[in-house]
C-alpha cells in the first residue's frame, strides 16, 4: 500500500452529512440538544427541574469518547489498551486511589474487548463518539449527582429515561410530527445550529462529479432533516451534487453482511415504501439499505470489478470502524478536536464565518463564556494524549488515548473539517510504521507533537 493517499485515485467519494459535510455551531446545537433530553427527563419522567439549570462552567465536562458504565454511575476516559485514564462518579473526579480501588491496581476497564473489538452497543455501557448525542454524557452525569443527591441507588434503570429522552427527540417521525425540542428550533431557526458549506467545497464536489467521480451521501438523519440540512448548506440544488443519497442508513448496520442486512426502500414524499428492493438497479434517492447491495450498484456505475471507495465520517464507532473494516473503504475522519488543539480553520472557512452574520456566527452561549465541546477539557484533558498516573502519583509516561488509538487504526487520514480537503494531492496515510503524528492534516494536534518531542 502507497504510503500516500489521494483522491484522484478514487472512483467513489462518499460523505456522512451531519458534522462532516454539515458543521454545526457547535455550542449552540450541544445546548440544545441538552435541553431536548433533559426538558423530557423532567416533563414526562419526573427528574428534578434543576436538570435545566446549566452554568457555561458546566460545559467543560462535555467531552468527546468518555465510556458510561451504565452499572454504576461511572464516566471514564480510556488509554489505548483499555486502561483507566481519567474517571468521575457523576460529574465527579475520582481520585488515583479511588480509580485503583474500584478498578483494580492495573486499572483495566472490565467491558473493554466487548467494546474495542466490535463497538456493538451494550447493556452495560454507552460510547459518547459523536455530537448528536455528546450531551447526553453531560446529562447522564447530572442524573447520577441528582440520585446520589435524593439518596436513591445508581444503576442502569436510568438508562431506559435517558434512552427514552434520545427516541422522543429523534425517531424518524419526530420532525414531520414537530415531536421534542430538537427538530421544532432547528426547522424554526436553521442558521443558528448549521453552517453553511464555503464555495470552495461546493466547487470542489461539483468539480469531482464532472471529472467522473460517483458522489455518495449516507446519513442515518430521515430524509425531511436531510432535506433542511442540505437545502440550508448547499442550496435548493443539493441533489444534483450526488448519485446516490441514502437517508436513515442506520449505520453502523448499514455495513452488516448477510443475514442481517436490511432492504433498500425507495421514498414517496418522505415516507418508505413498506415493500424493500431485491437489489439496487440505478442512481437516486433511498432510504435505509445495505452495503453488499450498495457494492454491487458502485461496480456497474465505475465499471471497475473492484471500485476504490473513500468515505468521510465522524463517528468512529458508526463511520471509520465498519467502512474500513467491513467496506474495505478509504476512511477520511472528521476530528474537530483538532481545531482545540492549535491546528488553524482553513482559509475557506475563516472567510465562510467572516459572512456570516453576527447573530448566525455568534450565539448567546459564545458570550456567557461556555467551553466548545471540540475544546481541550480541564475535567478531562486532552482527546489525544494523556498522562497515566500511578498510585503513588508519580507521574508515569503519556499514553494515546483509546479515541486516538482508534483513529490511526481505522482512518486513512484525519482532518478538522472538510474545507481543509477541498485541494488534491497526495496526503500521507496512517502506517503503523509510521510515527504516529503522520495522518493529520494540515498538521497534528498539539499534544501529539508534544508526546513525539519527549519521546525523541
């Protein structure tokens, strides 16, 4: 394999729509997506009216990649094989000492095999990999100190609440129905949640498309959220960017193999047809679906028995592991943390937000002082890099953390946000032989050249 990697090689260019091709403002999308989750815990399961009271101090234990252990109340942050790096009861700390009392003198997080190896969802556990659903770690912390708080005993029956809060606000009839907080402020107000994509992207997917590229969009959003996004980012145009739109993919089992993969079905005004397609015979609009039958389409289109895929994503555990390991895609990930850790907006973007309006650009939490959920966390440090400390409290070496393990095993190449791609050439790849800085671009995060510098 080329130590590089370029799109020019590619026949297919596929793209995840929410937070890759779409950004969102990101402090105001997280307060509401709180605000959903918590404002249904409080109406119509009884939680304590103090849920909805946030400080912008609270917002700093709002990180990416935190595990909650559903059994008892606990959030950690893992290293790179599987170790404790961090952990909080609630949205508490928990101490060295209190971190090897409860996980033992190694440290090691009992469910992590479970997790690192298939990323299946779990009874026991939640991986917060994403921003749709980031805030609801901040909320399950809030819920854990509000038990503890009326003396009542943290197990995982809050979990079905909280499970209960995330479907209200987001099960597929939910935007035609103006169901939960959610999909009502985003249809009321699109400007103040979602960017719009600079010209240079839009220029750049129309110049793929005339070079003979197949373009591909897979979202697991239902098609009438997909159809606001895109209309707002992109323009009333949108579909003539892309052959082939998949909405509510349902991904990660979009990658599945038989027998569990579900039918294509095709779409009457937002509404699937019950009957689900033997295979898939041409270019256009779908819903659900599955990758073998996708496969099959992209060989007739390309011509080619073999057709070289990339996808752009930023879930690990719903884009970067099943393309990669089960598409056998090209996988580009969308890691925003960059953006916290000293890596620059590219020059398309800079001039993006410069038109914008204020009010778009700015919302009211940017002047409360809340912390973006992309930024470093004093609660939790760095998403990259951290310091494993022993019992004693020596400090012992920096490990990479499980979230950046994961990115230079399943991605090709990482990158901030989409504008900083819209160029071609070639890109140095993830290798294992590598030094581990080598996949980021423009340039790595802080902490990983701070980690290569000590070692060296």
């Amino acid at each position: 394999m080329s130590e590089y990697f370029s799109l020019a090689d590619c026949d297919v260019i596929g793209f995840d729509l929410d937070h890759t091709l779409c950004r969102y403002h990101l402090k105001e999308t997280s307060r509401l997506i709180y605000e959903s989750f918590a404002r249904y815990l409080v109406e119509h399961k009884g939680y304590d009216k103090d849920l909805l009271n946030l400080t912008p101090a609270t917002w700093d234990f709002c990180f990416k990649g935190l595990v909650v252990d559903l059994e008892d109340g606990n959030l950690v942050k893992l290293a790179e094989d599987g170790t404790v790096l961090r952990a909080t009861h609630g949205t508490s700390d928990l101490s060295t000492e209190e971190i090897i009392k409860h996980y033992g003198p190694k440290r090691e997080w009992k469910h992590f095999n479970s997790l690192s190896t298939s990323f299946t969802r779990s009874s026991k556990y939640y991986f917060y990999d994403n921003y749709f659903d980031l805030p609801g770690a901040l909320l399950c912390g809030r819920v854990v100190d509000m038990l503890h708080k009326r003396g009542n005993e943290v197990n995982s029956d809050f979990w079905k609440d909280m499970v209960a809060a995330i479907d209200h606000n987001y099960n597929t009839s939910a935007f035609r129905d103006d169901a939960g907080t959610y999909f009502p402020s985003v249809k009321r107000d699109p400007g103040q949640y979602l960017q719009r994509c600079s010209d240079s992207v839009k220029t750049w997917l129309r110049g793929m498309k005339n070079a003979g590229k197949v373009l591909l969009l897979i979202t697991s959003s239902h098609s009438d959220y997909c159809r606001l996004i895109c209309e707002h980012i992109l323009g009333k145009d949108f579909e003539e960017l892309f052959d082939i739109i998949i909405t509510n993919a349902l991904k990660p089992g979009f990658f599945s193999l038989v027998p569990q993969q579900r039918p294509f079905r095709t779409l009457v005004n937002d509404v699937e047809e019950s009957e689900g397609l033997p295979s898939l015979d041409k270019p256009g609009w779908y819903s659900q679906g599955n990758w073998p039958h996708l496969h099959e389409l992209l060989k007739k289109m390309t011509g080619k028995p073999e057709p070289k895929v990339v996808y752009f994503g930023d879930s690990m555990r719903s884009d970067m592991f099943p393309a990669s390991s089960f598409g056998k895609w090209e996988t580009v990930m969308i890691v925003e943390e960059m953006e916290g850790e000293g890596v620059p907006k590219s020059e398309a973007a800079l001039s993006n937000e410069a038109q914008m309006e204020p009010l778009e650009k700015k919302g009211k939490f940017e002047e409360q002082g809340m912390k973006s959920p992309s930024a470093v966390s004093n609660q939790w440090g760095s998403y990259f890099v951290d310091v494993h400390k022993s019992g004693g409290g020596d400090e012992e070496s920096q490990k990479l953390t499980w979230c950046c393990h994961c990115i230079h095993k399943y991605s090709t190449m990482a990158i901030p946000s989409v504008e900083h791609i819209a160029v071609d050439f070639p890109f140095p790849r993830f290798s294992p032989g590598k030094p581990c800085t080598t996949g980021y671009y423009p340039r790595p995060p802080d902490s990983l050249l701070k980690r290569c510098e000590s070692m060296s």
